[in-house]
C-alpha cells in the first residue's frame, strides 16, 4: 500500500530501496547545516510528531517496522558538547508506536523491528478515525502498512504550524509519541504540527531555510533556551543568535506570524550560570522580539506547575501531565 496519502504532520516522505517508507520532518540541507554533533545527526532523521491518520470501519492494523541504528560517534569538526555529562542523569529513551482511535490511545506498542500488529474494539464496524504516532528518538520505516477493512484518507487542513526547539519540543519526556507537545498542538489547533524540536539544540539559525512543506505554514513556534543557558558563555552571544535566527525566519516568511517562547520552568532555574539566572537569559529574549513584526514572545515560565512531579526526570523534561499543561498554555495562540 502506498501510505503518502495517509501521512499528516510530515514534512516529505522517502521509500528506501527495501521499499521501507521514511517519515522526514527536515530536509537534507537542515540535517547538514545543523549536524555538527553526533546527537544532533541522529535525532534529525527521527520521525518525532509523524503519523498516519485515516477514517474506517476496521479494528486492527499491522505493518512491518525496521529500526536503523544511529552511530552517536564524535566526526572531526564536531562540537564537543557531551551531552550525558551536561545532563547528568540517565535518560528513559525507550520508544513507542501509539495508536489512538477517536481521540483515545488505545495501544502503545514497544518499537522493535518485524511485524507490528495493534487491534480495537470496533464490533459493530463502526467509523472510527485511528491515527498512528511513530517513535520519538529513534529512526524508523515502515512497509506492508494494512488494515481488516479498506481506509479512506481525511480532508488535507488548510496550512500547517512549522515548531522549532529542542527535546522539549520534540517530545522526549512525554511517555508516548501521542501526548507530547506537537501532537497535542496538532489536535487543539486542526492543523498539521511539523516538529523540528532537536534534543539537546540551542538556537541556531542554520535551522531557518526555505522548506517545500506540502501545506502552506501559517504559524512558526520556537522554543529554545534551556540549553544556551547551560552551554552559552553570556547574555550578548545569546541576544545575537537570537536576532539573526528571527531575522532569517522574517526573511524566509515575512507575513508569517511567530510564537516566540521562553523556556520552561526547570528544578535548578535558582542556579547562577555563566550566562547570568535563568530570569536574565528569558527577558534577553524577550528584548530581542521586540524588534521584530509580527513575533510574539510568550513567558512560558508558568506553563506548567513548578513541581518536580509534572517532570519525566523530576527535572527538565516534561511528562504526560507536563505537555498537558503546556499545550493549554498555549492553545489561545494557535488561533
């Protein structure tokens, strides 16, 4: 079965030559210009918000997955971040294929590689819409795709809402693909989400570049900071790069409007950093979207509960309840 019809929140679609199909949410020149680390190569070829959605009267579905395993070894001129160290605790990296019927998860499945089969009650072979989520940290295709009744693909949505950011944004923490931040801003806006969160990325503005995205974008979303206020050495650098990405953004889409976010309350923002306290680094760039049209910077600094219990680490990355929590935040925006 050919799955393009079927595919949502995807920026563009490769079949291999074993005729596995890829789910791509960067083009190749991004994962150039942004793969000067190990992470960075192999969180960009992920699938993180991707899915397959159709309307039928099934109750169940299989297809054959293949897991391609991603080499984190350091290439000359690589940056020499060591992210493990930096984050200091060990990191839940187990992955899933979510399948949610009507709104409902109905089965997380454990990515492996071979057949992948989930079923749903459906007696009276009712219309159901089932959409699938596919894993958020590592690279996967996917072939044979079937169902126990013929599919009907949804009405495409009008435009699309382009999110860059970091593993906030691109989902990790969440638990399963389906609850975490795209796919929640996805189902509260109707549009399709393009997720380009990058675990471990700070703002960079080789990310911005012209994407031959199959629906118009409507709205951008960028959620960085969290990590240049680790890693980056002062307030300057940061308002710098913060300027030249919105600059190259404005350039690339001059009537588009921008969602500019500050980074999420985390357990140790009391700390001093290089760079200055996490309140310094957030009204930095705040004082650079003020330079700009049409970018709207969002204090996301109560998005969700300050307690560690809201946390997949009970520390920085948001769990289920976490991107809950944030979604809403952001929901009157998405309009």
């Amino acid at each position: 079965m050919d799955i393009k019809p079927y595919i949502h929140n995807t920026l563009s679609v490769f079949q291999d030559k074993d005729g596995y199909f890829h789910l791509r949410r960067f083009t190749d020149e991004q994962r150039r210009s942004i793969g000067s680390h190990a992470l960075y190569r192999a969180m960009s070829k992920t699938s993180s918000g991707c899915s397959i959605r159709f309307m039928t009267r099934a109750s169940s579905l299989s297809f054959r997955c293949k897991r391609f395993n991603q080499s984190l070894l350091r290439k000359e001129g690589d940056i020499e971040f060591d992210f493990p160290q930096l984050y200091g605790r060990k990191m839940d990296m187990r992955d899933y294929f979510d399948v949610v019927v009507d709104g409902e998860l109905v089965e997380s499945i454990g990515l492996r590689t071979g057949v992948i089969q989930a079923a749903w009650e459906n007696v009276k072979k009712s219309l159901v819409e089932v959409e699938l989520f596919f894993p958020l940290t590592h690279q996967v295709g996917i072939k044979e795709f079937a169902c126990d009744e013929p599919i009907k693909a949804l009405e495409r949505p009008l435009s699309s809402i382009l999110v860059l950011g970091d593993s906030i944004v691109q989902g990790v923490g969440s638990e399963s693909p389906s609850v975490a931040l795209s796919p929640r801003l996805a189902a509260l806006s109707g549009l399709d989400v393009i997720n380009q969160g990058l675990m471990g990325s700070l703002f960079n503005p080789d990310v911005a570049q012209e994407l031959d995205a199959e629906l118009p974008i409507s709205k951008i979303i960028v959620g960085y900071g969290t990590n240049d206020w680790v890693l980056r050495s002062s307030l300057s650098e940061l308002e710098e790069v913060v300027q030249t990405l919105l600059g190259r953004l404005f350039e690339l889409y001059p009537t588009t409007e921008i969602l500019l976010l500050s980074p999420l309350w985390r357990t140790d923002w009391e700390v001093e950093r290089a760079m200055g306290s996490f309140t310094q680094m957030s009204l930095a760039i705040e004082k650079v979207s003020k330079g700009f049209p049409l970018v709207t910077f969002i204090d996301c600094m109560s998005c969700v509960e300050h307690d560690e219990k809201v946390f997949a680490d009970g520390f920085l990355h948001p769990n289920k309840r976490g991107f809950t929590l944030y979604a809403r935040s952001l929901e009157p925006y998405l309009m």
